[in-house]
C-alpha cells in the first residue's frame, strides 16, 4: 500500500514493485453514479517479458470487474449499458513499447564479461602446471597475490574493452537507453570483472588440468549468469530453494545494477546494496585464490 508516487516509483526502482493500481478518492462514487471511473496502472517495463504477463493479467482482473459492475448496474437500472463503469489508463516505465532489446542487452553484457574473464582464466594456472613451470613461478620471491593480480592483468584490459565495445553496440546499434550514471556503470562493471577473474583463477589454481579448469569455469560462471541471474528467468518465479541458490552468483546483482543504470537511471542510492554485495564477493574470492596459491607444489 502506497499513498503517493514517488512512494511507488521507489518500489519499483527497488524490484519490490511490479504493477501499480492507482484508485482515485472519488472512485467509489463514479462507479455508483455511472459516469465512469478511471484506474490508472504502473506498470514497470524494464522486465518486458514479466511485464507483459502482468498486464495481462491485470486487463483480465479489471474487465471482470468493469463486467460485475455493468450486471449490477442493469440490475439497478433496467435495460441499457451506459457509461463504462471502469475507464482504465495504463502507463508502463522505463520501457513504454515493452521491447525485448532492452531487456536482453543489458544482460547480456554482464554474460559476456563472466564468459571472457572466468573462461579464459581458468586456464591460465592449469597451463602452468602442465607445461611444468609452475614449480619454477613459485619459486620466485613473487608474492601469491602479485601472481593472481599479474595473472589477471591483461584480462582485465580485455575485459575493459569488451565492455566498452558492448556498451557502445547496445546504445548505438540497439538504441538501448542509458539513463544512469556512466561512472556508476564503469564502477561496477570493473569490480564485476575483478570477481569474475578471481573466480576463473581460484578454478585454475584448484585444479591441474585445462580442460577439467575449462568445464568447471562453464559449469560455474557461464550457466549460472545465463539460468539464475535474472537474464532469461524471473527470479521471483523460481522455487524458493533456487531463489536462495542464486545469492551466491555475482550475476544476479551485475544484471539488476544494469537493468537499474541503463533503464530506470538510477545510481548508488538505489543500487549500493548489490555494489556492496559484488565488491564483498571479488574481495573474498580474491583472497581464497591467493590463499590456494600459497600451497606447497604436491
């Protein structure tokens, strides 16, 4: 229960809101006077598909309803429809034609960064234990957390420029519109890929063999951005043991930051919540890597 706008409009902003039904002060009294009553709905577009599943769900509700009200208003009156009881105005934000495009591409650059940074280095370590150099890395007065930042280095560029590449083929080319803050974008974009690194080389670490390292890496990172971040299923939807499933991969919060960023602009006062969350994740995989590296060679 909302009392104003901008209480809904911050619902929505904050995924706690799906479809807003607006009833005016002087509802009842139309209906009863047959003039016409209208009932506004909010709808949040930035989820075209769950959007459209929500619209019709409520255009159902309320023409059962304007239906009740036009049986008893002829109950009342006698012969003859009149005015239409319910006059409903639908309003979708964010994403007024509900297009596809500007659901999927924010997505997909969060599932193109977890492909590039925790595929391809899942098996730079592995590549080093079987070329048979590992031992010698070791034996360096190179610190474990200097490996895994050295490690990740050119990735990281690659990343960055990915990124960069996506971004500009989604507005440009697709014409999504990016309505947030670009250095919040930048921001989490770089903290998302530092995890993602991480992750690919703590796989890498763990494990001597490239293609064991490559599979992990899929099994890990790829399937989960795709099936449990949000991208293609709503998370809301999925039983509840999947729902707690999903708050262990970074994807999930990549993929809400940017439907937030490009979609419903908004920035750290909304989102600081799943930043938080990310950057927590690539300190603690971070760590976990360099703790792995320090073991002695078997």
């Amino acid at each position: 229960m909302a009392g104003d706008y901008p209480a809904i409009e911050a619902a929505i902003d904050r995924n706690s809101c799906l479809l807003a039904i607006v009833i005016f002060k002087d509802f009842g009294g139309k209906v009863l006077s047959g003039t016409g009553a209208p009932v506004q709905l909010l709808l949040d577009g930035s989820d075209s598909n769950t959007a459209s599943i929500a619209l019709g769900y409520a255009r159902v509700l309320l023409q059962a309803y304007d239906l009740e009200l036009r049986a008893r208003a002829q109950n009342r009156r006698g012969a003859g429809t009149g005015t239409a009881p319910v006059l409903p105005q639908l309003r979708i934000w964010y994403n007024s034609d509900l297009k596809s495009k500007h659901y999927i591409v924010p997505g997909l650059i969060a599932i193109i960064l977890m492909i590039i940074a925790a595929l391809l280095t899942s098996l730079t370590i592995a590549r080093e234990w079987e070329m048979g150099t590992m031992e010698q890395l070791l034996s360096t007065p190179l610190r474990a957390a200097e490996v895994v930042l050295g490690k990740m280095a050119a990735f990281f560029a690659l990343g960055v420029i990915d990124m960069v590449v996506a971004i500009l083929a989604g507005v440009i080319i697709f014409r999504v519109p990016l309505r947030g803050d670009l250095w919040f974008l930048a921001f989490t974009s770089g903290i998302f890929l530092i995890g993602a690194l991480c992750w690919g080389i703590l796989i890498s670490a763990a494990v001597r063999s490239q293609l064991l390292a490559y599979q992990l890496g899929a099994v890990t990172s790829c399937l989960p951005a795709f099936l449990l971040s949000g991208f293609i299923f709503d998370i809301g939807n999925m039983p509840a043991v999947i729902q707690a499933i999903t708050y262990v991969f970074p994807a999930r919060y990549f993929v809400t930051i940017l439907k937030g960023i490009f979609l419903r602009g908004v920035g750290v006062e909304i989102l600081w919540y799943e930043a938080a969350l990310l950057f927590a994740y690539a300190a603690i995989v971070f760590l976990i890597a360099t703790r792995k590296l320090k073991q002695k060679v078997a």
